[in-house]
C-alpha cells in the first residue's frame, strides 16, 4: 500500500533532485538484490525527493515483469520515507500488470515508460495512458519520448479525464510543446526533466516550470549532482556553465561515443568511484577500456 496519496508524492518530487538508481547485476546478469539495497542505502544519505526503482537507467527494458516487482520492493524496504515509483510499459494490459505489481511491491506512484515497438496516434495515446490510470490508485506520470510522444491536447485530456494522472516527464526537447503543455495545463501536473544528461537542458527548463529532473549522475557524483541542481534552482547561470563545460559536457561527449551508452556509463561511473554494479544487459554494452579510463579521469577532476 503507497505511504503517500497521489498529490503528496507530486508535491514532493516537485520540490528537488530525482534519483534513478541503476539495478544491480552478477557476472551472469542475475540481479544482485543484496548489492541493490546495500546502494540505497548509500544514495539515501545524500536527500533526492524521490527514487524511480527499475527505470531507464534501471534497465527496466532488460527486466521480467517478476524482476520488476523485486527491484521495486527492495526500493521501498530500503529508503524510508523517500516515494518510490515503480515503472510500467509496454503494452497496455502488460503497463497494467505491472500496475498492479508496483501496488504490491508497495511504491507510491508509476512512471508510465513508451509502449514497446508500436507508432500510436494521439487516440491510442490516450487510450493507453487512460486504462492504465484506470487500472491502479497510484499516481501515474507519463514520460513523453521515443514512439509516445504526447501532444498538448492530449496532456490537457489525460489531466481532464484521469485523477491519478500526476505528472509529465519529457523526453523530447521541444520547447514549444512544453510551453504549450504548461500553458494549457498549468500547475496541475508536477513536470520533469527526462532528456539524457537532463542537466544540460536544467536550466532554460526551470523556466517553463520543470522544477526537477532525473539525474543519472547522481548515482556515482551525488554531491556534485546536488550542487548542480542547486546552482539551477538558485538560477546561478555562472556556476552551472561551469560545471556544464567542466564536467557534463565533456561527459556527454563520451556517452555520445556509442549506441546505448546513456546507461553504460552510468554503470561504468559507478565502478569508476569504487561502487560497481555489474555489467548492463543484452542488448546495451558496456564502455570499452579506453572509455573508462576516459570516465574515471575526468570523475577525479569533479569540480566544486
């Protein structure tokens, strides 16, 4: 049962950083639940407003939905009075089941990932988006990306039509569609930053009401994550170009060298501090060598 009614967990989301912990795995990609918890333990010293169990950078992709429900359990066990949200995905009767399952494992609210494969309209979208909310009592935010792609109308129906519905994570990089969206919307929904490496885009987004963003890095510099987030919510523009041209640029620069590596690197810094969490799945691949020294170089010149 979730700690946290719907509008309680989008106030708290909405008022500082989100961490997106990676799942840990062996070296025969079982998943490590001992190590998982163990790395809970160690984020939940350093304050995030919530945590998004088995997400994207969670490999929820290379996850069973069985998989999921003990990721997601394990989260709420761990981190106190932290919401934990759960994913959901896929098709709309599996984004359902797993629903349920995040309902059992005991998470506060659901983050509603891209159905897999598919092109939808705008019709399908919301059909989607509505049974899913229909299907549980948690408070359910959509990520608009990839094959889902939201359209302000839509976002403004959902709003209209779906109590539960608590927030819009973007993925995108539309600055139109997310003035749009905050306009016909307003307050009603909390909104994050959902881009890869959301902090190059932090700043400009705070502007149109995207008040927090999932931060990958937070997983292996979470001070460093911190003072970024805010140096942004102070509007610090010198401090957060200098980090961006001292650190997350020249980060991006390396997760840029391949396919997938949106996550990699996220693993790859982790054992670059001394906090590994084992190899990512099939299909993701793991940095080479060169890449993580590359990454461990440019960690030990985090600057302050």
């Amino acid at each position: 049962m979730s700690r946290f009614t719907p509008q309680e967990v989008a106030g708290r989301l909405a008022g500082g950083l989100l961490s997106f912990p990676v799942t840990h795995f062996r070296a025969d990609l079982s998943f490590d639940e001992d190590a998982y918890r163990d790395n809970l333990g160690w984020l939940g010293g350093f304050g995030a407003a919530g945590l998004f169990a088995a997400g994207g950078t969670g490999e929820f992709f290379s996850l069973t939905i069985g998989e999921v429900e003990q990721v997601v359990r394990a989260a709420v066990q761990e981190v106190g009075d932290v919401p934990v949200i759960a994913p959901a995905g896929c098709g709309t009767a599996t984004a359902a089941e797993l629903a349920r399952a995040a309902e059992r494992a005991g998470a506060d609210a659901l983050l509603l990932l891209p159905p897999y494969l598919t092109a939808a309209t705008q019709e399908g979208l919301y059909a989607h988006v509505r049974a899913v909310c229909e299907a549980t009592e948690l408070g359910v935010i959509v990520y608009s990306r990839a094959n889902a792609i939201y359209a302000d109308t839509t976002v403004a129906r959902l709003a209209e039509d779906c109590p539960n519905l608590i927030g819009f994570k973007d993925g995108v990089g539309d600055i139109e569609m997310m003035t749009r969206i905050h306009a016909r919307v307003g307050g009603r929904l909390t909104y994050v930053g959902g881009l890869p490496t959301a902090e190059t885009f932090a700043l400009p987004y705070l502007e149109m009401g995207v008040t927090t963003y999932s931060s990958a890095m937070f997983n292996f510099v979470p001070e460093f994550a911190l003072r970024f987030y805010d140096a942004v919510r102070r509007r610090d523009r010198e401090t957060v170009d200098r980090y961006l041209g001292e650190f997350v640029l020249p980060y991006c620069d390396i997760r840029n060298r391949a396919n997938g590596y949106a996550v990699s690197i996220v693993k790859a810094g982790m054992r670059a501090v001394g906090r590994p969490a084992g190899p990512v799945r099939p299909p993701l691949t793991d940095l080479d060598a060169g890449e993580q020294e590359m990454l461990g170089e440019l960690i030990g010149k985090v600057p302050r």
